[in-house]
C-alpha cells in the first residue's frame, strides 16, 4: 500500500502517474488538509482518503509531499504509527532525511527526492538520495514511484542543495529567458504570440536535439554559429554583458538559500 500525505499539485500529479504506470487505485491512499479537496481526488482517481495517522499505520510506502514549513507539524503526528519496516520517500525541499528520521523510529529507512514542476507533464527530473538506513531496494523502490513522471538519477545527499538550485529551480530559468526573448522579439515588431510561438518552438526543439543526440551543448551551439553571421554577433553580446557568469552566480546564490532555508 503506498500514501501519499499532503496531496496538493505535486503529490497529485505523482498519484496520477502511479496510477497511469498500472497501480490499482486500492492500492493508494491520499490524504488533504481539507475536505473538499479530499473528495475531489476520490471522485477524480477513485483512490480512498483517510487521516495522516491511518495512512501512516496501513502503508508500507509513504510519500511525503507537504510544504516544507509541514513537515515537522506531520511527523509529530503520524510518528507514532510508522513501523520500521515502512519507507518514507520526501518530496519537500530542504528537509533532511536526518531531520525526518530523527521524528520517527530509528530504524525507518527514508529517501528525500528533489522534484520540479514538469511533474505535472510528466516530464519531471527528479533526484533521490538514500538516508542512512535506507539500502538499494528502497532506492529502487523510489525509482519505480517516480519514473512515470519523468527521469530519475541518484546524487549524494550532500547535493541536494544543488540540486535544488539547477533542476528544482531550472525551469524557471528557462522562463525567464523565454520572456526575455519573446521580448526582443517585440522590440523588432513582432506580435507577441508569433514571437512566444517562434520561442517556444525553438526551444522545444534545441531541448530535444540535446537530450537525443547526445553531443556536447557547446557542439550544437557551434553548429548554428556560422563565421561572421547573425548567431556570433548575439552570442558576443550575450558574453560582453556578463550573461554566463551570471548564470553561474544565480544557481549559487539559490544554492547558498537553500542551504539557509534548510537550517532554518
């Protein structure tokens, strides 16, 4: 039986990628702060919605997709009914697998996830790492929960931070860069739906080009950088102003905040 606690955006999106992945839906059990948002989830994936102390007292598997600023409220809660034996997977960030086992019996093995809103489309990057007493089955375990929605790889507990800061916080890089270039797009007289489409496209196909074909960034960059062309010109602009030391400077100071967030 796998729970999931807390089943705002993410942990929905996850239930639904189980459930498309071929769990039954007797096989899960959701819980909501409210009720409302309980029955819709009843209604939607005809899952059963208990109490956080039941969830934890029936599961062999609990996904714990609260906020972060939750997370200490909850396991005071459901602390005294997790067994052992049950693994806890963590979905909030910052929240150490220390912290969480320190709540629980000694024994329970947990694995904190990184995750990224392409959950939602089943695109995710989503990045595990064992606690302590967590081994290669539950490892495993939290592999298969999350691969119907999205790429799973392994780091070190001690770069979760990273992270953090390069996937869980990426997408809306992109964004950013996306809303800069629909912008430019504006400024030389294109209308801005032509432009978002022109952007979007273009970014949709260079990510696709990466992930397939296996070359080097830099390589596909050059392959459109012709001598003495349009491209060249932008990307000497882009290093006059300082675009990729920015970047770098940007994904470590989101970096150092999540190191302060998780201290509290």
């Amino acid at each position: 039986m796998i729970a999931i606690l807390g089943t705002g955006k993410m942990g929905e999106a996850l239930l639904a990628g189980v459930l498309r992945a071929g769990r039954r839906p007797s096989e899960l059990l959701v819980t909501a702060r409210r009720e409302e948002r309980a029955a819709a989830l009843r209604e939607r994936y005809g899952v059963e919605s208990v109490a956080n102390t039941e969830a934890a007292a029936k599961a062999s598997v609990l996904v714990l997709a609260v906020k972060p600023q939750d997370m200490g409220t909850l396991l005071a809660e459901i602390g005294p009914h997790v067994s052992p034996g049950t693994l806890v997977v963590s979905m909030a960030a910052g929240i150490t697998t220390s912290f969480i086992s320190e709540r629980l019996s000694a024994d329970v093995p947990v694995v904190r996830v990184m995750s990224n809103t392409p959950v939602l489309v089943d695109e995710a990057m989503s990045v595990i790492s064992a606690g302590e007493h967590a081994g290669e089955e539950h490892l495993a375990l939290a592999e298969e929960l999350l691969r119907p929605v999205g790429k799973v790889t392994r780091l070190p507990e001690s770069l979760q931070d990273a992270a953090t800061a390069l996937s869980g916080s990426g997408p809306a890089y992109f964004y950013y860069l996306v809303e800069a270039m629909v912008d430019a797009g504006i400024l030389l007289g294109m209308p801005r739906a032509a432009a978002l489409e022109l952007v979007i496209q273009s970014a949709v196909g260079a990510a696709v080009m990466l992930r397939d074909s296996g070359e080097h960034p830099v390589l596909l960059r050059e392959a459109v950088t012709s001598p003495g062309g349009t491209t060249i010109s932008a990307i000497r602009e882009l290093e006059k102003h300082g675009v990729r030391a920015a970047v770098l400077e940007a994904i470590e100071a989101a970096r150092d905040r999540g190191r302060e967030l998780a201290g509290g």
